[in-house]
C-alpha cells in the first residue's frame, strides 16, 4: 500500500469538473483509491462519493492506493492532485 497527504489549494476544492477528471483517472489503474479527510473516506472511483466528502480549499487530505500497479498509480495520482488542486 502507497499513502501520501496532499493539501488543496484550488480554491473551490474538490468540486463536480475536477472531481470528475480525478474519477476518469484512478480508472486508469488496476490499483484502487481511496481518500480519507478528517474521519471520512470515499472510494476515488466514485464520483458522488468523492464529492460527498466537502473537501475545500486548504483541506489536507490522504490517499491510499493499494494493488498491483500501486507504485506507478500513487505517483501518477499525487502528481495530478498537483496539477489540479
């Protein structure tokens, strides 16, 4: 399992564009996502999911991928969560 913590700086946070293309892109990997703010978490491959969980702005949040192409998916992830929040 790969986890790391990212802290959103767009300014609307996670929201229904953003959160989409997130959804579009753990697909992309056989590994699966989840993130986790404060004592809530959401399977990144659910869109509903992830939105329900009201990230904003200067949340930090934590991502673990977990399965066979982990190394390369975590790395994938964490550098659009970079890209785009």
């Amino acid at each position: 399992m790969k986890e790391f913590t990212y802290t959103i700086t767009d300014p609307v946070g996670i929201h229904a564009r953003p959160a989409g293309l997130l959804t579009k892109e753990v697909k992309k990997y056989a590994s699966t996502f989840t993130l986790t703010k404060g004592d809530k978490s959401a399977d990144m491959s659910k869109l509903m999911k992830l939105m329900s969980l009201g990230v904003v702005q200067g949340d930090t949040v934590t991502i673990k991928v977990e399965g066979p192409d982990e190394e390369t998916a975590a790395a994938a992830i964490e550098q659009f969560m970079k890209d785009n929040f």
